[in-house]
C-alpha cells in the first residue's frame, strides 16, 4: 500500500446541503486498499483545497464509511 505519496491528487466535487447524497447512509469499509487509499488521499487534497477541516466521503458522492 502507498501511504504519504507527495503526488497531486484530483480535486473531487464537494456536494453541500441540499444534495440528497448526503442523506444516504454509507457502508463501512471492510477492506483498506490501493484504491481505498488513493481515494483517501484525493479527499485530503480536496478538503485541504477548500480550506476545510474535515470531509465526509459522502459529501464526495462515495458511500463508504472512511474513518
């Protein structure tokens, strides 16, 4: 697995209130992989671009439950 790659990661669409993806419920990870990880890190990049201080993957349009 890749963890802390300096590479530049693609900036998601943050989906806000009222979007009803962020209504559904999302489903827990059972499995942390490449591709897990690599969503992981483009959402820091995302949350890092908008100046936030935490993102839920849903507000990503991605039901999973990342903790």
């Amino acid at each position: 697995m890749r963890f802390f790659k300096r590479t530049r990661m693609p900036i998601m669409q943050i989906h806000t209130f009222p979007d009803p993806i962020l209504r559904q419920v999302a489903k827990p990870v059972t499995k942390f992989d490449d591709t897990l990880a690599t969503l992981a890190e483009s959402m820091l990049e995302t949350m890092y671009e908008f100046g936030g201080i935490g993102l839920a993957a849903n507000q990503v349009a991605v039901l999973k439950r990342i903790v």
